[in-house]
C-alpha cells in the first residue's frame, strides 16, 4: 500500500508492557475500583479494563463547565457484551433491560458487531452489572481489547437447516478463542462460577495469547451467500459458508479486512480481505487458530496504529502470510469454491423461514433502544420479551429480528410493535432503513464530530433532496462516523460522511451494495451545505441516468463521476 511503514521501531509500545504486567490481565483493577476519592481508574487499568468488556469514558458535553467548576470529568464506563451471532433468549433480554434502566443510562445500543453496549454506568456499579449479566448466562469478557472480539454471523435464521449449523460455528470459534484468564472470574464474580460452567482451574495461562495478548483487536465475521450482512470482507478473518443443496460443506477463508485509519496519515487505511482458500467445516477451528497464531507472532507490536493484520499483510505479503499460516497447519487450504453476495443490508418485514415459523425484522435507529416520544422501543421490547418464545437476533446493521415466531403469534407481535412505534419500518425511506451510525459523542473519547446524534437531521434533508428526483425508494447504503477509525464501517457506504472536527466531514462515495467495494474521498473536510449541494446534482444524474437495478455506487463509476478504484486481489475475485 502507497505510504506503508515497511519497517518497525526497535521498542515495543507502552500498552504491551502494560499487558505483561499485568498477570493475565488484572493490573490495579480491584484497587481501582475501590476507590471512593475518584469515579475513574488509572489510564493503565482503563486499558485492561478493555479486555473485560469496558470503556472509561467521559460526558464531552459536560466537560468544560465541570472544568471551570474545578470538578474532575463526569466518569462513566460503557459495559460491552460478548454475544457470538448476536442470539439472545427473552430471559435475556429482561436483565440487560433492567441493567439499562437500573444501572445505565436507560438505554440498551445494538452495536455493529451484533451486541449490545450500556452506557453510563458508574465505576461502584460496574461490578453488579458484570455480575448480572454473568448471571443472565452472558459474558462481557474479550468484548473489546487486544483478543479476538465478538465473532459476528449472518442474522439469518430462515434460509435452511445450514444456517443454524454455520451459526453454532461462530459460536464455537467464540467460545475456543475467548482468553482463560482467571481475573475475569475474581474481579467481578469473586471466583464464582454458575452451576454447569467450565470454571478456571489449575495453573493459570493463555495458551494461545501468552502474556501480552494479540498486538491489537482482531475480528471474526461469518457471512452466508447471497446475504453479507456482516460485511465479511472488513474481517481480519472472514469466513464465507458455503451451502451446497441445503447442506454446509465448508468456507472459504478471506483474510486481512479492516475499517480503521488516521487522517493525514497515508500509512493508515481500510481495507478489504483477500479470498486464500476454502476449508470444510472440521479444520475451520484450526485455521482461525493458526490465523491468530500467525498475527500474534507477526503483528506489529511497536506502533499501535500498524498493528492490525491488514498491515501486517501488506508488510509481509499475502503469498508470505498463507505459506506460513499452512505450514503452521500441516495442510493446505483449498481452492476457494464460487460464491455470490448480492446486498449486505437487512431485509425488514415478516419473512416465514423453512420450518414454517416466521421473522420480523425491525429497525431501529443508530441500534438505540430507548422511550424518546412516541417510539418507546425500549419499553416494546420488554413487552415482546415477556410473550415472546423464540430468541432475539441482533444484526451488524444495527436492527433487530423478532425470531422463531409461530404463525399464531404473528398478529400479538405486530399488536405490540405498532404500540410501541417500532414499525417504521413500513413507512421509512430506503436510505433510512439502511443507515448506520456509531455512538460518537458524547461519549467516545475519540469522536471528532458528531454522528448518532446528527442522524436524525441529517436524515429528513437527505430524504426530500431524493423525493425532489424521485429516489424515495431507491436503496442508497448510508455510513455516519465521528471519526476515521471506522466502527461503523463507513468505508464500505456508498454515501459515507467521516468526521473532521464540528461539523464538518469528509465526504465519501462510490462503494458497491454488497460489501466488495471501498469507497473514495470525494469531497474532504466539508460542511453539511456543501455535503447536500455536492449530492444534489449526483442524484439528479442518478435518477435520469441508471440503469435498472443499477446501485448508486456504482453508477458513480459507471459515469466517471469516480475513477476506477485500483486493481488488486481482494473480496471479489471468486465469484459464482
């Protein structure tokens, strides 16, 4: 890649010597917290704390009048759960409400790796709500940190038996590669276990992560054709099920995706994984293995920035990294098997699966869940819950899907959505239904401009520039970040806005609809009345000159509003 650091520095960064230290992850954690003089912890212990599942963060809203008031910032911990697939159970779902409502800041956020966050939780109630989730049969543990986080799957019940068999791989990938660290069990379960667990014994140790963990985070996504609504191509490790006549007979392997970059730094940067290979289903627990084996021993532990396996791909080659990933295996992968993605969104509305029960995907904005006016969607949700008697199905798209519904069912379901406002989905434009945002301010510390927050205004102006040409109905992928580094995925938007600083954004266009294409910078550093009278006329164009069925991205291309992005091997050259 144009700009990449192709040496390393002789000395490692702070953070890994923060990791050594800390004996599996348990630094001054237990002294931090009891700690009555502060509501925070130590900068060192907040990045353990990672590895637990948390954040320390700060209301930015508040921080300059509690500056002049010479009172220390407002602390508060986001609390992240450890869902593989995103299922939940009713039961479930009652105690991470009660946690919002009791505990938070009385709201539950689905995130884009198909899990739920908490925010506002206090430092003196963070031990109870690591202790209720634990006990609601849920964990918080390898949800953020230098480990292998959430291993995300196709939030698709319906299709076939195949479906829920490729689920309980990610399931079972999540539950090997999670750390064995005791900490976990002492600091917030005082060393108990629930009746049943695999609790800690015997000599303590990580086997796979050693004493320092991974150089950074590292991300599973396990996508099932035609569906890619996991985005597997920006997974370190994607895994791509292939299901022939109804039955799974193995993935192909893509590796090296990754969101994250730094503006004004051209040694950072997203991108897409490259297809290796195809495994069957009994060496797939070996190849994630040795995947991470690989990025451990190989990753960048000097400079945090370049520590991702996307950059340790294009400073060692991808030919360098498979041989090494093989060799580590005792077997060669495959040749990949023919695959085709058609869209990476959700589909909304009732769909009946192959065992005749139903699913109702529904929208939920930014994935908040909270009783603002007339969409109570926190409160609906409780009441769902306590009817409901198949599972939850949390999307990478930030929506929901009621699961596993009988036919019976369907009309009190709906009866409950509608009175709780949870049915927009029947009304929404398409851009709306397909818009991500990430959290940004007030809380993430690395938010440069809004994003969640500026959503809803954003929206209905985006909204009457495409009903002005007749595109109300016309599926267009919308990608809102506070920043470069990427949680929600902005690069693969076909309209994407990063943040710059207040107000103002870079201005992205021109991916594909199905996740196999970066987008480009098309205007840099704006404000929103540039943004909309740069689209304006891009969308006049669109709607006098696509062709059928034709996405917004790629017209762009097709009409050389954009260049042809650069040609390399990446996410799309196995294709049915």
């Amino acid at each position: 890649m144009p700009g990449m650091c192709t040496e390393m520095s002789t000395t490692v960064s702070d953070f890994e010597q923060v990791k050594a230290d800390s004996r599996f992850l348990r630094g001054g954690i237990v002294e931090g917290l009891a700690d009555p003089v502060t509501g925070a912890i130590s900068d060192n212990d907040g990045k353990l704390l990672k590895f637990h599942g948390s954040y320390q963060q700060d209301d930015r809203d508040l921080r300059d009048e509690r500056r002049r008031q010479k009172l220390e910032p407002a602390y508060a911990f986001m609390l992240r759960a450890r869902l593989p697939g995103g299922v939940v159970t009713p039961a479930q779902w009652l105690v991470f409400d009660r946690i919002a409502r009791e505990y938070a800041n009385g709201s539950l956020r689905i995130t884009t790796r198909q899990t739920f966050q908490w925010h506002g939780i206090i430092k003196r109630k963070l031990k109870p709500t690591i202790a209720a989730i634990h006990q609601a049969l849920a964990t918080t543990i390898a949800a953020c940190g230098d480990v292998v986080r959430n291993v995300v799957s196709t939030a698709n019940p319906v299709e076939s038996p195949a479906h829920a068999i490729t689920y309980a791989w990610a399931a079972k990938l999540s539950e090997e590669l999670a750390p064995k660290t005791h900490a976990y069990h002492e600091i917030w379960l005082d060393g108990e276990q629930l009746v049943g667990e695999q609790a800690p014994r015997g000599e303590e140790g990580e086997p796979l992560y050693g004493t320092t963990y991974l150089p950074r985070k590292f991300k599973i996504g396990v996508a099932i054709p035609p569906l890619n609504d996991v985005d597997v191509f920006a997974q370190d490790l994607g895994l791509i099920a292939i299901i022939e006549h109804g039955q799974l007979v193995g993935f192909n392997v893509a590796i090296g995706g990754g969101m994250g970059a730094t503006h004004n730094d051209a040694s950072t940067y997203p991108r897409l994984a490259d297809v290796i290979g195809f495994v069957p289903p009994e060496q797939v627990s070996a190849v994630a293995e040795a995947a991470v084996s690989v990025q451990r021993d190989w990753g960048d532990r000097h400079e945090r920035k370049h520590a991702r396996l996307k950059y340790t791909l294009d400073r060692r080659g991808v030919d360098a990294f498979v041989a090494e990933l093989e060799s580590r295996l005792g077997f060669a992968l495959q040749p990949a098997r023919p695959y085709r993605f058609d869209h990476n969104g959700d589909r909304y509305g009732w769909v009946e699966g192959h065992d005749g029960r139903w699913h109702l995907t529904l929208h939920i904005e930014s994935g908040r869940l909270a009783d603002v006016g007339e969409r109570r969607g926190l409160t609906g949700l409780r009441e769902l819950a306590k009817v409901h008697t198949g599972d939850f199905r949390l999307t990478c798209n930030q929506n929901l899907i009621v699961a596993d519904v009988e036919t019976a069912d369907r009309a009190r379901i709906d009866a409950i959505v509608e009175a709780h406002g949870l049915d927009g989905y029947r009304r929404q434009s398409a851009i709306r239904r397909h818009a991500v945002a990430c959290v940004a301010l007030p809380t993430c510390g690395l938010a440069m401009a809004e994003s969640e927050r500026y959503l809803p205004q954003l929206l209905p102006r985006l909204e009457a520039a495409l009903e002005r040409h007749g595109l109300s109905d016309a599926p267009i992928l919308l990608r809102l970040s506070g920043c470069p580094n990427g949680c929600s995925r902005p690069y693969l938007g076909e309209i994407a806005l990063v943040g710059r600083g207040p107000g103002r954004y870079d201005l992205r266009l021109g991916a594909d609809f199905s996740g196999q294409r970066l987008n480009q910078v098309y205007r840099e550093n704006v404000d929103e009345a540039t943004i909309l009278d740069t689209l304006d006329p891009l969308f006049a164009r669109y709607a006098a000159e696509r062709a059928q069925d034709e996405g917004f991205g790629d017209f762009l291309l097709r009409a050389g509003v954009l260049a042809p992005p650069p040609t390399r091997s990446t996410a799309a050259t196995v294709l049915a």
